[in-house]
C-alpha cells in the first residue's frame, strides 16, 4: 500500500517523541489488512463491475481472495519479520 492508500483509512494522531513537530499516526491493523487484501484483489482484476462500482456484498469476497492471493505469493520470512516475495508457481523458498 501507498501513502494515498493510507489517507483515506482512519487513524489516531499521537505525540511523537523523537520529532514533536510531526504528529504519529497509528492505524487500527484489522483495517488496513483489509485493505490491503482488497486492494490486492483488485489489482489481480477479480472485482466484477469495476473499481468505482463495488457493492456491499461483493467486497468480503474480494477481501479474503485477495487475502488469499497475498498468501500465495508472500511467506513470512522466520530469521527476520518481514516479507519475502515468493515467485508465482514456486511450491517453496529458497534463502541463500
């Protein structure tokens, strides 16, 4: 996700201890898993009616497919947390 994906997400705004002069913004992590998983979906193109046309019902859908998606082409990495990009088709990992 980008920083414009972020604006639109709501948050609450904290003191900073190491730069008071700008404000910490944390974000509730079940709503940007969301969507994150949502976005994910749409970039594969698997929304029906288009972006701008999203019903109610259709976005949990697209929300765990998408998180599914993510699944399959992401692991997380057990010698640091973060995320290693698996590529498409490979049943495994290889670190070297």
């Amino acid at each position: 996700m980008n920083r414009g994906d972020f604006d639109m997400l709501p948050y609450e705004s904290r003191l900073n201890e190491h730069n008071p002069r700008c404000p910490m913004r944390l974000y509730n992590i079940e709503t940007v898993r969301k969507r994150a998983c949502l976005k994910y979906a749409m970039l594969a193109g698997l929304h029906k009616n288009g972006p701008n046309r999203l019903s109610k019902a259709e976005v949990p859908e697209l929300v765990s497919r998408g998180e599914e998606l993510w699944k399959a082409a992401y692991v997380i990495s057990p010698y640091r947390k973060t995320f290693l990009y698996r590529p498409p088709g490979a049943h495994y990992l290889t670190i070297t």
